[in-house]
C-alpha cells in the first residue's frame, strides 16, 4: 500500500519535471493546445488528444483499490460497463480543480453502459479536505486512492494532470488518452466514447449536460 511518504516523493517528481518543462498549472488558462502541449495542464507537456504511450502495458484488468468512501473497487466492477472513463488528477493541481464541476454534472449524466471514476494522486494527504471539495464540487462518483501493486503501477503511469483515459470491459486502455483541462469537456468525452464504441461495433451515446 501507498503511504504519505510515497505520494510525496512522487508530487515531487511531478513538480520538479513541470518546473523543467514549463508547464503551467494555472487554472485560468486556456484550453490544452490540441497539436502540441498543454498550457493548462500540471505535470510534463504532452499532446492533449494523444496515444496513451505513458501508459504503456498498463492494464485495470487485475487490481484492487480503496475508495475515497472506504469502499473496495476492482476490476469487477468495470467489467460491467461498456467504457470506465478514469480521470487522474490532484489536489495540487489547479487545471484538475478547476474542471471537477464539469466532470461531476457530466458523470451524473452518462447513461447506464458508461461510467466516470477518478483517480486522486494525493488524497492520502488531506482525506477530509479532498472529501469537501469533492462535495463542494458535486461531484458523487467513485475517487480511488491506494491500492495493491496493479493499482499503483496504475497510478504512477501518469505524470501530467489532469490526464483522462478509456477502459474497456476487459480493463484495457482504448482510444486515446485527453490531456489538460477542457472548456468543451461533455463534447470532447462523447466523442472520445463513442469512437471508441462505434470501434467495438458497440451504439453510441448521447449525453446532455
């Protein structure tokens, strides 16, 4: 299992690579460039609609994760949806708190084939202060936290923030990964989702936000 120590020296990786690089994490930016890095994104410049090649053989086909709510979630619990959006993010970073509002009014809207789940990378930190801003933000669904070693290869795949990704029922990542915060968000994942459906010669969806 993770601990406090673990996810420090990690947030410090991030930060230490984001000085690097440049990137910003202000959340009065705009929107991620879509053919080159993202301005409003924290962590390492990437493309903001690229492959997922950060995460590269990394798979929620086996793994076992604590929730934000004191709850288990596995990889049973995407085998029965079509598509699990999972969406990586911090309290650290400024773009990812900014679009919470926005991914929690469109997870309450998906239909019942499709689910949105985030992954927080430092919650460990402040459990309660994550709670009530997660609350504040109206967002409802399930945050994962820790977990076996599956579940931190998982979460230490990622190092720009927010980053989003696509998991089919097997637990495999599809379509490609979006990078940064997006004022277009509802429109941007519906048609990341039903790419990756219309693919598995699945129907596509219609979400109103």
């Amino acid at each position: 299992m993770r601990t406090k120590k673990w996810t420090a020296l990690l947030l410090g990786v991030i930060l230490a690579l984001a000085v690097l690089t440049g990137c910003s994490g202000d959340a009065a930016g705009g929107p991620g460039d879509t053919t080159g890095g993202s301005d409003d994104a924290a962590g390492v410049s990437g493309d903001a609609a690229g492959s997922s090649d950060d995460a590269a053989g990394i798979s929620f086909s086996s793994f076992t994760a604590d929730t934000l709510d004191g709850e288990t979630f596995t990889q049973d619990d995407i085998k029965d949806k079509d598509i699990t959006i999972v969406n990586f993010w911090g309290m650290f970073c400024n773009p990812c708190r900014a679009e919470m509002p926005d991914l929690a009014a469109y997870a309450k809207a998906l239909p019942d084939n499709v689910q949105l789940i985030t992954i927080c990378i430092d919650a460990l930190d402040d459990l309660e202060g994550t709670k009530e801003f997660l609350a504040s933000s109206g967002y409802e669904g399930v945050t994962l936290l820790d977990g076996d070693e599956s579940f931190e290869a998982i979460l230490y795949s990622q190092m720009l923030f927010p980053t989003t990704v696509f998991v089919n029922s097997e637990g495999e990542i599809v379509g490609e990964k979006i990078e940064g915060r997006r004022p277009d968000l509802a429109e941007v994942y519906t048609a990341a989702v039903n790419k990756v459906l219309k693919e598995a010669g699945k129907a596509e969806i219609s979400v109103e936000v």
